[in-house]
C-alpha cells in the first residue's frame, strides 16, 4: 500500500516523499475512516484527498466554498491527465448535466462541487448511480455554527452519506479550535475518530505586534528592514488601492488584489507576484486562498482581523519554505472602535434584512414561490445604488440570509469560455459542405480542442482567432451564429459574483428571521473578536504560545522570537527563572499593593538584581505599575 501511494504521489506530483502526517492521513482514507486532518495554511492539504483518490476506483467528491481555489485544482489536475470537473455557480443546467453525466459514464476522478449544489436535484439524481470511492470536504470548519465561518449548506454533506454508504470522509482544515473539532466530526456523522493534528507551531515565523499610531510609515520601515517579497492585508477596497500607491510613490514595487476587479486584472497582479515583478500585493482577504509561493517573508496586517482564526490563516501565507519570515500586525486604540462598530453593522437590525430580502426579490424578478436553485449575476455596487442601500449593511444582511439556508452568494464566478458541439459528426460534416465560408473556422476548433462531442471544453477565443487568421470580434461573431444554429452550444466568459437562491422565494412579510440564533450568533462573533484584540493588546506573553493555545495545542515553550520574547530576552534570565520570580511577585502583590523596596524583600529566595530586572520588564510591559505614586499593584491577570 505505501509503495502503491508514492508511486502515484511521484508519478503525478513529482514529490519522492510525503510532508509530516500526509501519508498517514492518506493510510487512515486507505483504510476506509473516517478521517479529520488539521494542517496549518501551506500543510499541502490537496494532496492527502488526491492522492488516496487516485489509489481508490470510483469518483472523489471534492466540496469547497471557494470557487477560485476549485477552478485552480481541476485544471492542474487536467494538465498532468488526471479527468476532474467543478460544478459551481454560474454554470447553466447543459453545462451541469453532461459534467455529472460523464462522472457516471466517462473517465472522470475528481467532482468539485460547490456546497449549495449538494441539495439541488439534478446533483442528488445523479449521486445514486456514481460510483464513489470518497467524498472531501475542504474547509470544513465551515460545517460549525461555533465556527468563524459557518455556511449552512454545508450540513447537507452528512445528508448524502446515507445514499453513499461505507465510502469514507477526509475533512480538511487550517483553523479550528477544540469545540469546532468536534462539532466538524459529529456534523459530518463520522463512524470512526481519525484526527490528525500538525502541530499549529510555526517556528520559522516571527510574530510581532507593534502598537503604532503611523501605520503607513510604520510599514515602510518595515519593508526596508525585511527583504523579499510580502503581502499587506487591509479590510476595504478602497484602502487596497490608496496604499499600494502609497508604497509605488516610495519606490516600493506594489500592486492590489480585491474581488472587485476582473478576472484579467486578478490574474495579472498574482502572476506580476508569483515572478517577482512586485515586491507587494496590497489586498483584501481575497488574496492569498490556494497560492502556492513558499518564499513569502512578511505578511503585514494594516487592519486587526475579526478572528484569531482568520488571522493565522492569513500571517501563515509567509515562510512556507520554512525560511525566516515575519507575521506583523499593526495596531492603535482606533482600531478597538472600529471593532466595536464592526460588531454592530455585522449583525443589522431584522428590518434592514428583510428589506434586503425584498429588494434581491425585486432586482431579479422573482415572483413568489419561485427561484429555488437559480443563480444571478450580482454586482453589490449597483445593486445598492438601484435601491439606495447600504453596501455594509446589505453584506452584512446576505450573510445572515446566507445562515438561514435562503441564499448562498460567491465571489467572482471567473467562468472561462467553453464550447459543446451539439450536431453530431455527420450534420456538423454537412454543414461545412454547404456553408465553405465557415468550413475553415470550424476545422480549426476541431483540431485545437478535443472532447468537443463530448463535453463543454475551454476554450480561448484570442487562439482560436489567431489560428484561423480573423480578428477577436469576427471569431466571437462566428461562435454566435454556429450557436444560434444550434450546431454548437457556445458559453461566453463569465466574470462576476453570484447570488443563488437556495430556497423559493418567499413573501418578505413571511421572511422568519431566528433572533435567538442570530443573537448567539453575534455573543460567539463578540467572543471571537475579543481574543483577538486581547493577542493584540497582550504583551506579556509569547504570542505563539497564544496562539497555539487558542487552537488547543499545549505549548510550555516560548518561541524566542515573537516581539514579547524578544523583549524577555533582554532581561537574560532563563524562562525558569523568569517564570518563578515573576510568579513569586504576583503571588506578593495578588494580597495588595506594596512598595518596590518590601516586594523585593519579600521575594527574597532569587537574587535581587534579577528581582529587580523581572520587576523592571514587567512595569515596562503594563503588567505591573505604580500606584499612589510608591506602591506597586498587579494589573494584569496572567503572565
């Protein structure tokens, strides 16, 4: 069995070896368990589902939220002739029914399904006579409602087990604490407890917090000190574009990523990136999910993340090589306002909802009873400006729409051309017999794409044109009259976000709202973001140690490197000694304020010049102070 597995790992991946855990991950799949893998960011999660799949007859299930990440996997898999499919939003029923037909009948491995697909009929009709070997599920910290990301369509996974009984599950995250773990294998009915846990650990990565009121000339010092190449996080559109100009006029090589840009526009500043054609990319949280550069050196954070969770996803995109790389995040007392409101405009009032609800209803038409599995194009901006909205709070109102299993909305489809030949041989040879002005365009698509009888293929106009020596315009013009002629099915490129209705459409008046879920709900989002203005504000304690904690990791030791650690350093004690002077001071000043000269008295089993110094570290850190002028008390409740 292994060395069935790392033939099929070097055959198609070129790898000679698996990564820590990967191989016994895939043993666990092998075995037929149920299996949940937690692997940090850059862990080489794809690997432990493909792999075991290839090894397995049948077709692997693939459930992702993230349209991009899909589309990237289907086509490295198609490069190195491994036949896999996605099935995402934006797709119309021709396109759906031959890709699910040819899991069925033809030669397809992988089925990358979106979540909201789980349910829809023309999936579910087809399931009963796939051949499934296992079914994966990506970010599956999404199936908790404890969880940062909680998407009810994904509780519909457990649901299609019982039409696929014994094939096993292998769920996969980045980010889940101990309550989501477990949430994540009850959810999902596993029968077995297969848990791998890669250590949450980075001990490559630097962790620092700088409290800093310059946030922008903080970050140039930054970039001057820490050479390579980096990525500054930033909550708004607008902030990604004002910043990577900000960086360009100070000779920095910069660019900006955010779902509102095109797919072209995208494409070009990762792949700018990826070459090292900018030093910078300046994005929202778009960026980052599925990019495989391992030398990364400093991921900046310009705005404080709602979660711990998102934010050691987002800081672990620096050092995958393993090198040296710094994770900083950038803070003042602005940002704990801004957090406060944040809290507020994430969770609108029920009105504000169902008046969202009604005008979703309204810009796409949809008559009552009417819409289930449907998707619209949607742009946020022009929405809101038709309806005089909010764009806050109209997200914030597709979120909670989203949790109550109404709608799923998605980022940019970026849905490439495709085209299908409906005629058979012998129509398609007859028409170019009658019609030789056209004969030539149509062999040459024949001969540039394959499969074409078959299924929908992608294709690219600008080759097709250039091959058949007309320009862009005149080869789109051609593509539409074989398509009117119904002698092919041609799909133009798609590049915008999607709104999926996943239930009829309801009477808004009739639009239940559940306020006691929304209500913890907003309790758990509190709690959340808490801890992670508490790892911002903290500075007593190694930041790594706070965040492996977070993730229920045991960790005693000091990572030596973090901002706090590195300030412990210089009072050059060992951690034993720090540790047991500085528990001695609290215990003294846990039973009242004293003066400095009676607490180093009292701790009088260590030195007093390292009394001193302990005592001296933690009045610089807050953890300790002055009050009334000569007596010290304890402010802080942990060291």
């Amino acid at each position: 069995m292994i060395n069935h597995i790392q033939q099929i790992l070097t055959r198609y991946w070129g790898y000679t070896s698996f990564r820590p855990l990967q191989q016994e991950i895939i043993l666990s799949v092998l075995e037929g368990r149920d299996t949940l893998a937690l692997l940090p960011t850059g862990g080489g999660k794809s690997i432990c589902f493909q792999v075991p799949a290839m090894a397995k007859e049948g077709v692997c299930i693939v459930v992702s939220p993230l349209i991009a990440l899909m589309k990237d996997q289907v086509e490295h898999l198609v490069e190195k002739g491994i036949p896999a499919v996605a099935v995402v939003s934006g797709m119309n029923k021709s396109e759906i029914d031959i890709a699910l037909d040819n899991c069925i009948y033809g030669k397809i491995k992988f089925l990358y399904l979106s979540p909201e697909r789980l349910s829809s009929d023309l999936f579910l009709a087809r399931l009963q006579k796939m051949k499934v070997g296992l079914i994966a599920v990506d970010e599956a910290h999404c199936i908790s409602q404890w969880g940062y990301d909680f998407r009810p369509s994904y509780l519909k996974i457990a649901e299609i087990r019982n039409q696929v009984p014994n094939v096993p599950i292998l769920a996969l995250t980045a980010s889940a604490t101990p309550d989501v773990q477990v949430d994540i294998q009850e959810k999902l009915s596993f029968t077995s407890a297969g848990v791998f846990r890669k250590s949450f650990e980075r001990k490559n990565l630097s962790y620092i917090v700088l409290h800093e009121e310059d946030k922008l000339q903080r970050m140039l010092k930054i970039m001057d000190k820490i050479q390579g190449t980096g990525i500054v996080y930033v909550r708004t559109r607008k902030k990604s574009k004002e910043i990577s100009e900000f960086l360009v006029r100070n000779s920095i090589r910069a660019g900006y990523y955010h779902a509102g840009l095109s797919s072209a526009e995208r494409a070009k500043i990762q792949d700018e990136w990826m070459k090292g054609k900018i030093r910078v990319v300046v994005s929202t949280n778009a960026f980052g999910m599925g990019i495989d550069k391992s030398n990364v050196r400093f991921v900046i954070h310009q705005d404080i993340p709602d979660s711990l969770e998102a934010y050691y996803q987002e800081a672990g995109r620096a050092g995958r090589d393993e090198q040296k790389s710094y994770a900083v995040l950038l803070y003042n007392e602005s940002d704990i306002l801004e957090s406060a409101r944040r809290l507020e405009m994430s969770f609108p009032d029920v009105q504000t909802i169902r008046k969202t609800y009604q005008a979703l209803a309204n810009y796409f038409q949809l008559p009552v009873g009417s819409g289930k599995g449907v998707s619209f194009d949607f742009d946020i901006s022009a929405f809101c400006s038709a309806y005089n909205l909010q764009v806050a709070e109209v997200f914030s109102s597709l979120k909670i729409l989203e949790l109550q299993g109404l709608l799923a909305s998605s980022e940019s489809a970026d849905l490439h051309s495709k085209i299908h030949v409906m005629a058979n041989a012998q129509q398609l040879y007859e028409f170019q017999v009658k019609n030789p002005r056209i004969d030539h365009f149509i062999k040459v698509i024949l001969r540039s794409y394959e499969g074409l009888f078959d299924e929908y293929v992608v294709i690219k106009e600008h080759d097709i044109a250039k091959r058949a020596s007309i320009g862009i315009e005149e080869c789109r013009s051609l593509l539409h009259q074989l398509n009117n002629l119904k002698l092919i099915h041609y799909v133009e490129a798609k590049d915008t976000p999607q709104i999926t209705f996943l239930e009829e459409r309801l009477d808004s008046k009739n639009l239940h709202i559940d306020r006691e879920n929304l209500s913890d709900r907003k309790k758990r989002y509190s709690i959340r973001q808490k801890a992670m203005l508490h790892y911002a504000a903290s500075n007593d304690k190694c930041r790594s140690m706070l965040l492996v904690n977070y993730f229920g990791e045991e960790s005693r030791t000091r990572c030596g490197v973090c901002d706090v650690c590195l300030q412990r350093n210089k009072v050059g004690l060992s951690d034993l000694e720090f540790e047991t002077i500085s528990g001695s001071i609290k215990s003294q000043l846990s039973k009242g304020k004293i003066s400095l000269e009676e607490l180093v008295s009292k701790v009088h089993e260590h030195k007093e010049d390292k009394t001193l110094k302990v005592i001296e570290w933690l009045i610089e850190n807050d953890t300790i102070r002055y009050a009334n002028g000569n007596v010290l008390e304890w402010t802080r409740s942990e060291v």
